[in-house]
C-alpha cells in the first residue's frame, strides 16, 4: 500500500508540473530551502571519475552499471527543468579538469554527501561523492542509488535537505525530502523544487 501511495505522488507531482499548478504548495513562497549560493552558468558540465574508489571495494565492471544510474539522475533533472521553463542543463564531460559537478567514489559519512566549493560566494564547482564501499557491503540497489543522486544533484544547485518532519507538517513534497522513505520524498524534482530554484 504504501509503494502504491509513493506511485500516486509522483504521477500527482507530474502532473501539477505539467499544467503549471501551485495547488499545494503554498508554503514554498515562505519556506525556501535554498542553501544561498547559484552558479553564475546556466550550462553545467559533470565528470565522473571511477578512479576514486576506496580501494579494492568495487570491481571495474560495477562502475558502467552504476554510472548508467547517475547519468539516468542527471538525465532526470534536465528534462524537469526543461519542463519548468528555468534555463538549466548538466552535460556529460571527459575532461575533469574543466567540469563543474565532480562525481567520485569513496568513503563517506553517508550514502552520498555533496561539498559546494565558492568563490567570492558564487558556485564554482560541486563535488560529490558516493560511498560504494556502504553501498557494496549493505548491496544497496541501483534504483536506490539512483534516487540518492537525484537527491544529491538538488545540493549542487543550492537545493537543501527537507526533514519528513518538516515537510509532513508543510504539506511538502520534494525530492529533497532526506528521508526516502518517506511519502513525502519524490522520486523525481516536484513543484516545491521548483519554486525554490526560481528565487
């Protein structure tokens, strides 16, 4: 029942999407959960480096396969800001040198973490990085793992973490809801992303 409820919430987000409603979300004008900084950019490139594993926890063939679910994240957001209307768009890159958003492998204190680094408090790139050794040993799923990057791409555009708590008492949904398993947790970017995203 309760995997039912989360399918009806993600069609009911789309569908507010679609026709441009607010309906619901009117604590978002006054609850912003923006971390502050943006990217002086509206074409953001991605690189994702599987050289930075812990090591010896992942065997190589195990990257494509979870490298498909992060492009499939990023893929995600693109068509929801197309759809939007907001002038925003990530691009896969070779060159890690020049890439906004780093994806890594390696230890982390959660799943996945995101570290914004600033420069005279614009956003210059973003890293973020993926605990494989957690999700190797706890066999983490790759449609969770995709749900975690969906969640960790909204803090490289200065989206924040939204307790259940909190979004249960504002009547929120949104994919930045930490806690996924929540019905409040979107498995796609919903109408209270993008008001925030708008400020």
């Amino acid at each position: 029942m309760k995997h039912v409820i989360k399918k009806l919430v993600v069609l009911f987000s789309l569908i507010c999407i679609v026709l441009g409603s607010n309906f619901n979300y009117a604590s978002a004008a006054t609850d912003p959960y923006l971390l502050g900084p943006k990217w002086n950019k509206t074409q953001l490139t991605y690189y994702i480096d599987s050289t930075s594993s812990a090591p010896g926890t992942i065997p190589t063939d195990e990257y494509l396969y979870w490298n498909n679910k992060v492009t499939r994240a990023f893929a995600m957001w693109n068509a929801s800001l197309q759809i939007f209307n907001i002038n925003l768009s990530f691009s896969k890159t070779t060159n890690s040198q020049n890439a906004d958003i780093l994806i890594r492998y390696g230890y982390s204190s959660s799943l996945a973490h995101v570290n914004n680094i600033l420069h005279n408090g614009t956003l210059v790139q973003s890293v973020m990085t993926i605990d494989d050794f957690e999700m190797h040993v706890n066999g983490i799923s790759d449609e969770y793992l995709y749900k975690v990057v969906l969640h960790e791409i909204g803090h490289t555009i200065g989206l924040a973490n939204i307790t259940a708590d909190h979004a249960q008492a504002n009547n929120i949904y949104s994919v930045m809801v930490f806690d996924m398993n929540s019905p409040r947790h979107t498995e796609l970017p919903a109408e209270f992303d993008k008001l925030n995203l708008l400020k």
